[in-house]
C-alpha cells in the first residue's frame, strides 16, 4: 500500500491530511494510507494564544482521524532520509521509530526567532506555543502575590506586528482582572519601526493608533530590547524600563526539519513550492503551512504565516499528494484574496482587505469585534468528526477569506 506521510498535525497538516481522504474517497480508492506524524493528535489554536484560558486551545483530533481513516502516529519527527524514503522519529518515552513514504508533505509549522539576547532565555516571555503561552498566564496570574510597584504592573510587548500589537491591546484587561480596578497596568510595545503599527501598513496604523490611545498603551518606535533582566529591560536606545514580564513576539522561522530537504528557501527558511505545492526540484515532498513559499496569484504575492493560508495550503498539497499518486490531475493553488481582522483588545477590532490593508466593511470597531470573535471561536476550528461533513470541508475550492 502507498502512503502519504505527513509531518506536523496543525492547520496545514490537518487539512493537508482531509484534503486527501476527501480525494480518495471521491475516486473510492482504499490503496493509499493517510498518516500524521506529530507529537499530539491535537490542534492546538495558536492565533488565540494572545487571549486569557489559554489552556483550553487545543481541539482534540483524533476522532476526526478516525473518521476519515486517517491514520496518527505520536511522535516528534528528528530526520528525513529523502534516499530511502524515510522518516525517522522519537515516539513517547524515547523509543526511535521510523516511517517510510511515498510522498511526504511537511506541514511541521513555525518557530518564535529566539534571539541571543543577555538574560532572554531565563526572563522573557512568549505566546508562540501552548505551553509558553500557558506559562505566560501563570506568570501573569501570580503578580497579584507581588508587592504594588512599577515593576509589577508594567509588561513589555516586544515586537509590534500582528502578535504582538494583539497581545499588547488584550493585556490591560487581562492585568485588571488579576491585579483589580485600582491598578493601571502600563503596557509598552518597543518596535523598531519609525511610527505606531508600522509593520502593518499605513492603512491600519490609524486604528491601531486610536486603539492605544483608548487602551492607554504606549509605545516607543525605532527601538529594540538589547538585554532582559528580572527587574526590566534595556534598549538600544539606552532607556532602561522596569517591569516584571516582557513578552517577546519579535519574528518567525519555518521549522528547522525544512533545512533536510533539497529544495530553495526564502529568508525565513520557507521551502519554495510549485504551483501544486511540491518542492521545486524534488519529486516526493510537498509542502504546505509555515513552511511553504507558495505564490497565492500572479501579481507577486506570497503566502504569510497564518491559518489564513495555513488551511487551504493544507487543502492542496494534501489533494494533490493523493492524486499524483492515483494518477488524477492535481489542482493549483490560488487564493487571490487577503484579508485581516485585527484584534485591539477591550476598544474593538479593525477588518481590512486587500495586500495593502486597507479598512473595508465592517469598518465599525464593535462589528470587526464581533467578526474576530466569530473568526476565532468557531471558523479555525476543526470540522466535526463526521465522515460527510469533514471531506465536504476539505475541498479545495471553498474561499478561505
């Protein structure tokens, strides 16, 4: 029997792993096994990871697995041996195992850029993966044991991109419900750009502007932490700012599994794809998720880190693997439309469309709210663990945004 072997059980490896049940079963084929390789059969809800409870972000898999006769293998993947084939992976416990492939689809996600800064490894904080983002919450959770300072009630968001602007907008909330409606969290986001919300483009920036401005957050442009302490942090600028928690949210790297594979990588260590989503100049990968340098038009725009693409990544590479294997033509993967919806904390939220970002309906800060909620809360979920509805979701064609 032939095998599509996938690594990683996020948006990409999920939809990857539906996106070629749906194609078999449409050809009623039983001669290819579907099979995830990931640590847990868990999607564990990563755009979320800035909001409180985040301990509850996992939605369980395996019975949608089971579902679609998809086979899960629990294991972290540590080498692909592209000769033979073959990944090699440690199961639970320690016990090293292999599985072999017929094509491979690596869908094993991204990384925070964990930077070589003085005291950032023992001080600082993070919302990358469930259990830092956990531990971020723990630790907000025991200032209230702390002496009233400064210090205290003061977080640094390091990094004012998509994460970090999100993270910083929900903490003054967050801060009051742990430390009481007497303390006024101070919340500082230190971003190198020259203007609030560089990052995200002149269109967005008023928004996030008057998001901050009502929130009370502050932020300190054309700077960047150079070292992290217990006590605060140092920036390049020389501005010394004490605080207790620094939350880093400061860029992403592809996984570094992708460095095994033969094939071109874009700074952040994307492999590049074809149109189908294999790996340009390898004939068993595909690659979808975070760790796919995919064109999503012909005007030169290129996937982001994000389950916006993430999903009907997955959606493709996973058709198309089943269907190069059953000898079906494969389908090439578009997705013309971007858009965002930017979470600003307790002040609402702002939608926009288009690669430039521009503010479009619903542009009431109350209504973008109520569409983030309605993003975060039920459309980034799995579907349910029902054969018909789950390979009815994984086609392709369905628009994401």
């Amino acid at each position: 029997m032939k095998q599509i072997l996938i690594i990683g059980a996020g948006f990409a490896g999920l939809w990857s792993a539906l996106g070629a049940a749906r194609l078999l079963d449409q050809h009623k084929r039983d001669d290819v096994l579907i099979t995830v390789l990931a640590p847990q059969a868990e999607l564990h809800i990563r755009p979320r990871f800035y909001e409180p409870d985040v301990h509850t972000m996992a939605a369980p898999l395996q019975a949608l697995f089971d579902a679609v006769n998809v086979r899960f293998v629990k294991g972290s993947a540590y080498h692909i041996d592209q000769a033979s084939r073959e990944v090699a992976y440690r199961q639970p416990g320690g016990i090293d195992a292999k599985l072999g492939y017929d094509r491979l689809i690596m869908a094993c996600g991204s990384l925070l850029n964990r930077p070589a800064l003085e005291g950032f490894d023992r001080h600082a904080f993070d919302v990358d993966k469930i259990e830092s983002a956990t531990r971020l919450e723990e630790h907000l959770k025991s200032l209230a044991t702390r002496p009233d300072s400064p210090a205290r009630n003061t977080v640094v968001v390091a990094g004012g991109g998509f994460t970090g602007i999100e993270t910083a907008t929900e903490l003054p909330s967050r801060l009051r419900a742990i430390l009481g409606d007497k303390v006024t969290p101070r919340i500082v986001v230190v971003d190198r750009g020259a203007k609030i919300g560089a990052a995200l483009g002149a269109g967005i920036s008023p928004a996030i502007e008057q998001a901050s401005a009502a929130l009370g957050i502050e932020w300190v442009c054309g700077a960047t932490v150079a070292s992290v302490d217990a006590g605060g942090v140092l920036l390049d600028n020389g501005e010394r700012i004490a605080t207790n928690t620094v939350v880093w949210t400061v860029g992403f790297k592809a996984n570094p599994l992708t460095e095994q594979i033969t094939g071109e990588r874009d700074r952040q260590g994307r492999l590049h794809v074809d149109g189908q989503l294999k790996v340009i100049g390898n004939p068993d990968v595909y690659a979808a998720g975070d760790v796919a340098y995919a064109a999503c038009d012909e005007v030169g725009n290129f996937a982001v880190m994000s389950c916006q693409h993430a999903i009907p990544l997955g959606r493709y590479a996973g058709n198309n693997a089943a269907a190069e294997l059953i000898g079906v033509a494969p389908m090439t993967y578009s997705q013309p439309k971007y858009v965002t919806c930017l979470d600003l904390g307790a002040w609402g939220a702002v939608y926009t469309e288009g690669w430039e970002r521009t503010v479009s309906p619903p542009t009431d800060k109350t209504e973008a709210k109520q569409l983030k909620h309605q993003i975060n809360s039920v459309w980034i979920y799995p579907p349910a663990a029902d054969r018909a509805t789950a390979l009815a979701a994984a086609d392709p064609l369905i628009p994401v945004a």
